[in-house]
DNA sequence: CGGGCAATCTAGTCACTGTCAAGTTCCTGG
DNA sequence: CCAGGAACTTGACAGTGACTAGATTGCCCG
C-alpha cells in the first residue's frame, strides 16, 4: 500500500507528535529535532512547522496533550490515595509528556490550549484534595494538597530520572508509593 | 588596568560556569550555549570547550558541583526534617544547579567526579534518614527515606516551576515546608 | 464534470550552533 | 635563556530552527 508516498502524508500532525514522544522518552525533550521528526515521517524538513509552527509549538502542544490526558485520569479517582497513584501510573506510562509539562522554559505558556488543559487538571486534583473529609476546608486545606502534590510528584519525578531503582529494588513502583500514603497518611486524617 | 584584554583571562573555567548558571537559571538549561558563554567572558568561540571539552562536559561540570554543595548542606544538617529544609533551601539558592543534577540526559552519567559527588550526597541522605530513632533500621526504613526524599524534591521541583505561588500565596517556602513536614510525620514517629 | 481554492508539502536560504584541526601567544620549569 | 606545554584564536564543516516562495493535491461548489 501507500503507492509510492502520496503527495499529503495523512496524518502528519499526529505522526510527528508520535515521533517526538519517542525521542523525549529516550533522550530528553532538548534532543527532538524538527528536522528529524520530518525525516522520521518521510516528509520534507519543513513540513511540521505547518503544524505546529513553532518547535515550541510542538512542546506545548505536547504539554497540553498531557494536561488533558491527566485531567481525566484524576477525575476518575476515587480518593486521594488513588489519586496519587494514578498521578504516579500517569507519569510511567507518559513520561514525554510529564517532562514536558513540567518544563515551562520550553512552552509557550499563554496558550490558550495549554493553559486550559492545566486549569482542568489543577481543578480535579483540588477536588481530589477536598473530598478528604478531615481537612474539609480548614486553613490548612491546601497545605493538604501542597503535600500530597508535593509527595506524588516528587516520587514521579525521581522515578522518571532513574533516583529510586537502587531503594526500591525491583519492587512494583504504584505498589510502593500505597505503602509511601499509608506510612505518612496513616494517622493523620483525624489530626485537629 | 587588563591593558586590552591578556590574551590568557585568568579565570575562563569560573567565568563560563557563572555565565552558563546565570543562563540557565533565567531561561532553562537548553538555552546555554557554548558560544553564547564565550562572547559573555569576551573569548573566542572555541575557548570554553578547551575546559570542558563538549556541552555535556560543561553541564556535568555544574552537576557534580551542585552535588558537592548539596552533600555539605545535608551533612550540617541537625535531623531529617532540618535536611529536608536544608534540601529546599538548596533547590532554591541554586536553581541552575538543582535542574541539571536531575537531567540525566544531559549530563556524562560515567563521569568519575559526578558519580562520587552524587555518591556523597546519597550517604548524607541516607545518614540523616538512619538518624531518626524510631525508622532505624526496620524493613522499612528505605521506603521512609523514599518518602521523605520524594515529598522534599517534589516540593522543590514544583517550587522551582512556579507551580506553588497559586496555594501558597507569598509565604515563605521554607516556612511552609516546615509545616508540611509536621503535618506528615507528626505521629509517625511512634509508628512501630 | 471541471474550475478554482485552500490545505498541505517541497525546496532553498539565512543565521546560528557544536565540534574539530591547526595555528598563536604566553608562562613555567629546567 | 629557552624548550615545551597550557591557554586561547582562527577557520572550517555539518547540522539545526526559522522563514520564504512555489509546487502539488484533494475537494467543494457551480
């Protein structure tokens, strides 16, 4: 099939974002290269630019991609708890696009898109935060949810950069940031 | 007096590592530039690579200082909860450095001084973890270094990428990450 | 059926980058 | 005083992002 290349690729947006994924997870977001992202796909070099425009255009294209995609997965979370690990499972299974997201010198930060896409999944993880009965709406809600944030991305973050294969062995990584919640969360709902 | 510029500048190695920390603080480490950093020192173009030799050579360079710095930090600290403040404290007196210590992709990962400044850093980690009486040695004391180690990057990291000035207001990071830490371990400490 | 139009892609250019090889200047040790 | 090496310069090459003008294609509307 495909003749002998037509003349229109398709779907060259979505297989260039497929490409730069790949590179971002095996090399880091600073090694993807328009030019090599037109090679992969088999087009001309300035081909993706009419997609994206900009090679920050395609970042935060990426960026809000992922934006969205976490939004749902958190808003399908029953608790807190599950939260977390469902913010974890989202950044093993999409680490392109968790480091991008977090790497705002590399976006265009007054996307509209983008800057959407990360409203909706601030708002669910706020949610996530409020339904914990106990710290309801005390001053020290979002301290609540700075911590848990704090504790699910930092764990995220120092799994993406290969800082835990040594303290965790081979162990199941979700399995291991429950036991992380239980440890710090245990006897704190009920505090004051 | 430097009657027109020696031809030798006396100090390139420390003038381009303070140059590239400058750049890399305001706009992200993919934005430092071997050229760049010649014209800031007013060498030529090819000067900087004579003292480390590639762009990943210099950025390896910053990494393993950083760690250097960061391992003294943590092994003046007092107990787990001071390193974990010593930690943030770190992340934010020295942006630059915190953000290419954990771009494994961007750094020399074989390289004999980085790898011995990380090494440093981790045991002075792990010894203010091991100082808390209770987690000694149980079975789970990794997973309380784990925890402890992640809930403090994940503070730094999202500190760092402006995602905490929205719930924290204008209060002082540290402060808060006191008070984070007494949320968390109030009642842990008895555990088992 | 077919003219025209907009989306898509090609091809060429420019300024910039990292890296290499070969020179030049300066300092130091013997 | 003078070899030799370290610090730096100069010049060149390939690869990059961004931009432009132009070619090709598919498709809508008459």
């Amino acid at each position: 099939m495909s003749p002998q290349r037509p003349y229109h690729h398709g779907d060259l947006r979505r297989a260039v974002l497929s490409a730069a994924l790949d590179v971002i997870a095996a090399e880091g977001p600073s090694a993807v290269s328009l030019r090599d992202l037109a090679r992969r796909a088999g087009v001309s070099h300035a081909a993706p630019a009419h997609h994206f425009k900009d090679r920050t255009g395609l970042l935060t294209a990426i960026a809000a991609e992922g934006y969205a995609m976490l939004a749902t997965a958190l808003d399908e979370a029953k608790d807190l708890r599950d939260a977390g690990v469902r913010y974890v499972r989202f950044a093993r299974e999409h680490p392109a696009h968790f480091q991008v997201m977090f790497a705002p010198e590399l976006l265009r930060e007054n996307d509209l898109e983008l800057t959407t896409a990360r409203a909706l999944a601030g708002k669910h993880l706020r949610d996530a935060v409020a339904a914990v009965p106990s710290s309801g709406r005390g001053p020290d809600a979002r301290l609540a949810g700075v911590a848990a944030w704090s504790l699910a991305h930092g764990f995220a973050t120092l799994l993406l950069s290969h800082n835990l294969e040594g303290p965790m062995g081979d162990r199941d990584p979700e399995e291991v940031f429950r036991t992380l919640t239980g440890m710090l969360f245990a006897r704190t709902s009920g505090s004051d």
